[in-house]
C-alpha cells in the first residue's frame, strides 16, 4: 500500500466548502455526567479526521451531535449555515452516515440483505435499485456470499461490515465511523482502509489505532476530559511522543522489546500437538492418562439453529496454567468455540473438565470454574454499580456475606478498580468496563478465565493497563483476539481457526514464524509494519530534528 504523506498538515480545518461550525457545545448526560465543554471548531467538505482521545473522553458523545442523535444542551452546531436542533431541517442525517460501536444497533431485519436495504426502501427507491446497491455494499465489504444469512448468526467482525455495508448504501457525503477496526481481522482491516482512503466525501473517524487511522486521516482533534485540546495534522501528533503519551494514545510500547522494528521473522517447520485423547474398547473416547487437561474437547461439533455449521470436528485440549491464543479470519468459529468450552453452546462430541466427562446435568459444575469476558461489555455488565456487579456471581453461589465482601475487594484491587463500589457502569469508560467485566468473572475464582477481544475499542493506555493486570493473574488463560502483541507477549500456545476448524495447533513462536498461515488466513499486518516504521522515523526526527 502506498504510504503518502497527507497533504494538510496546518492546524484546523481544510480549506473548502464549510459543514459543520460547531460553537461553545457542551453536553450533560441526564444523570449529570459531564460528557462536553465548551467545543469549538469547523469541518469543511472533504476533510479527513481522526477523532482521539482517551475512553471516556466524550468522542462519541460528539459524534452523536453531530449526526443529530443528540440535542446541544448548551451552544451550538450549524451544518452549512443553518442551526441544528430538535425542529431544524438543517439535521443532517440524510447526508450523514454513522457507524455506531455496536453493530447491532443497526441490525435489526431478518437477514444480512433486508438490513442493507432498509435504508434505500425508506427512501423510495426501486427494487432494482436497491438489489444493485445491496449486493454492490455487501460485496464491497466481502459479506456477498452470507447476504440471506439472519444478521443474528454473524460473528462480532461480520456484524460490523454488515453495519457499514448499510450506511454505505445511502450513499452519505459524510461518513462518521465510531471504532471501525475494532474485531476486525487483519485483511478485513485492509480492505476498510483502502475503502476509505477511497471515499469522496468528508470522514470523521474515531478509532484508538493511530497506524490504521494515519494512512487515512490528514487531521487529528484529539478530545480530554469533554474538551478539544488539540487540533492539528496527523503527522504533528504522531511525530510526538509527549503529546501520545498526554492522551493515552502512546503505542509504542507495544515495541519496546525492538525498538520498534520487529524483523521478519524466516520460515521454521511448525508442529502439531498430538491428539489428547485415547480410543478404548469398541472405539470409546477416553482422556489422556499422562497429562490431564483441564478442559477437552474431543471430536466436537455444533451447529446453529439455521443449520450453519459453528465448528466441526474440534479436538482441543487445555492444560492448567497455560495462557492459550485462539486466533482466525471474522467469522472462523472462535467465540463460538468459546462457547463451548464455556458450556453455553451444547454440541455433539466428547467433552470433559479434569477428566470428567460434561453432560447438561453437569454444567453448572463448569460455569463455576470457567470465567468469561464477552467482546461486548454490555452482555454481561447489568447492575446498577460496580459492588452490585462483582457480587453477583459469589451471591448466586450462596456464599456467606463475609467472603462476599472479600471477594469484591479482592477482585476490584486486582483490576486496579479501588474505590469503584458505587460508580455506576453505564458511565464508565471503556477500558473500566472492560476490567469491571474482568473483575465479575474473577469473583467468582475460576479456574479457567477466557477473554474474547479483550483489547477491542481500549485506547492504548487502557490496553497497557489490562496487559499488566492479565500477566499478574495465575490462573489458565484463553485469549481470542486479533492483536499480536497481545499474543506475542501472553500466550506460549496459539490455535489458528479458519472456517470453523482448528487448522494448525502450536507454540507461539512457531504461529508468528509460519508466514503461510497467516497470509492464508488474513492475519498478515504487513502494512501496519510499513506505517509504523514511517511513524517512528517522524518521532526520531521529531526528538533529533535534522539529525
């Protein structure tokens, strides 16, 4: 990929047709939760900006202004002239396209075909038009072979191209995108960077990962505590360190290990770890006696309720203390398995948990010993505050109010949410949520603790902050996620999934050494290497000017 150097690099807007003129806006959540101040800026037609800042820092807050899903409680947004408010025509949700977090605020039709098309329906055009634009977005997002598939039985990934595919297909001038990348696989990350270096219209993009958004963006206004604190070029805030690190947006210590330059690493034969289990009389499946797994799946399948196969023919063992990667393209079975081996999803095949074979009367034994953290925090997090939240699970296990009380104190301080009790959730950031999910599961001391996409939508400092608290906790780890760092520094062990399969099973550094896999299955960042090496020449040049 052509790595250009972006053509605007003065502070504020480009010059050009003027959008949006935003003036003293502030924001106060109903609850008092203080989410802008005193917000002042333009954006002129065609401007590309990267919208940063730590979580919580009011980012989608004004996006959401922006759009016109929100009133401006105090001052105010003009988009091209004209005042935007509750009764003002001048919202521009006709020519503004937003792509929310969460995917599944925009799913809500029967199949992945019938949500693209809601849009272009509602707004009159033929069926003609709409099968041509419906098949050309789902096809520009590479979800043309699942367009009749109910959006419910898509991965987390899928569901996020389906989301875009029906915004793209109104045809917006102005596309605000809320944490596009996040559980993207590597190819599909690419190909929704080349999408939007592509668009014509006016971007606004928030996203924590500075070397998907620097090839894209020419601008960055980088929000702190509900104020804009900086307005300037791309290249100026990657150049400087100091300024990352202010925001919580320093990456680079994901390569500290190598000064930022991780070498190719050469081809190396890889190996598979034999299967685990042995066939007795009449081909009986039983455990491996020499080492025992604590958990294992032997010939596993499962199918969803439509018939699609999840996973086929899964053998899989997990051994105590380990810390185990699940890696795979978006929609390769990962969270699925995961559900499995969490008990939720009751396939057919052989499982057991120390040995013991796991039937539906013996769930409730392994939901006590295996904790999991879903990508989505909202699918776990319910209660009204952050004790509430911890308790749950020791309350549901009827242990005495003693230990209640300990384990809440003990899990919050491992999570480094001290003094949280009574913060309530729903207005916590990002990354807090995320360790507050962590810190339910842990409450209950599983023996297992599995984490799908742990590092999804954290800004840099946040996902710093979880690697330190995830290397500190002593107990088996399975991580499903698309971050390598994240594997390279946590697990000794990867599994790759494609297509529903476990396809290679070996130790981590013979997964980072086996190029072919990863090309096969679209976990190459190859391109990311050549930003990230572009970035960190400016930041040397930046500390050694004309050195």
């Amino acid at each position: 990929m052509h790595l250009a150097d972006n053509g605007h690099h003065g502070y504020g807007p480009a010059a050009g047709e003027l959008l949006f003129h935003v003036e003293g806006l502030s924001f106060d959540y109903p609850d008092g939760n203080k989410a802008l101040a005193d917000i002042t800026f333009s954006i002129c037609k065609g401007d590309r900006i990267a919208l940063v800042g730590k979580n919580g820092s009011g980012k989608s807050t004004l996006a959401k202004l922006l759009g016109g899903l929100l009133p401006p409680r105090k001052g105010s947004i003009r988009s091209r002239g004209e005042e935007i408010g509750p009764s003002s025509r001048a919202v521009p949700r006709r020519e503004t396209g937003i792509l929310f977090q969460d995917p599944e605020n925009h799913l809500f039709c029967n199949t992945v075909f019938e949500n693209v098309a809601f849009g272009p329906m509602n707004r009159g055009c033929s069926r003609d038009e709409v099968d041509e634009l419906v098949r050309g977005c789902l096809e520009t997002v590479g979800l043309a072979q699942l367009m009749y598939k109910p959006a419910h039985l898509l991965s987390y990934g899928q569901k996020k191209r389906a989301a875009l595919a029906s915004i793209l297909a109104m045809k917006p001038e102005v596309l605000i995108l809320d944490e596009p990348t996040a559980n993207l696989d590597p190819r599909q990350e690419r190909i929704l960077q080349e999408l939007l270096a592509g668009f014509p219209g006016t971007l606004i993009i928030i996203d924590h990962d500075l070397l998907f958004l620097y090839d894209i963006c020419d601008r960055a206004i980088v929000l702190a505590d509900g104020r804009v604190h900086h307005d300037f070029s791309i290249r100026e805030l990657v150049s400087s360190q100091d300024s990352l690190k202010e925001h919580g947006l320093d990456f680079t210590f994901r390569f500290a290990c190598c000064g930022g330059r991780h070498e190719t690493t050469s081809i190396v034969p890889h190996h598979h770890h034999h299967l685990s289990h042995d066939h007795g009389n009449n081909g009986v499946h039983v455990p491996a006696v020499a080492r025992e797994p604590i958990l294992e799946l032997q010939h596993f399948n499962y199918h969803y309720s439509d018939g699609t196969e999840g996973v086929s023919d899964i053998n899989l063992a997990v051994y105590p203390g380990e810390t185990l990667a699940i890696v795979g393209e978006n929609g390769a079975g990962k969270s699925t398995l995961a559900k499995c081996l969490l008990g939720l999803n009751q396939g057919e095949g052989y499982f057991y948990y120390k040995g013991e074979k796991i039937d539906p009367r013996r769930r409730q034994v392994l939901w006590r010993q295996v904790g999991m953290v879903f990508q989505n925090t909202a699918d776990q997090l319910f209660c009204p505050s952050c004790r509430e939240e911890v308790a749950f699970g020791p309350r549901q296990m009827k242990l005495p109010s003693s230990e209640i009380e300990k384990r809440i104190e003990e899990a919050l301080h491992r999570v480094q949410l001290g003094g949280y009790d009574h913060r309530i959730p729903l207005n916590m950031s990002g990354g807090e949520r995320k360790r507050l999910a962590i810190a339910a599961a842990l409450s209950m001391h599983p023996e297992v603790l599995l984490l799908d996409e742990p590092t999804a939508s954290l800004d840099p400092e946040s996902q710093e902050l979880l690697l330190e608290i995830l290397k500190k906790l002593e107990m088996t780890k399975i991580i499903i996620t698309h971050d390598m760092f994240f594997i390279r520094d946590l697990s000794n062990r990867t599994i790759v999934m494609h297509q529903g399969r476990v396809l290679r099973d070996y130790s981590t550094p013979d997964f980072f050494a086996d190029r072919h896999v990863q090309a096969v299955n679209g976990l190459d960042y190859t391109y990311k290497s050549d930003c990230l090496e572009k970035i960190m020449d400016l930041q040397r040049n930046h500390l050694h000017p004309g050195g």
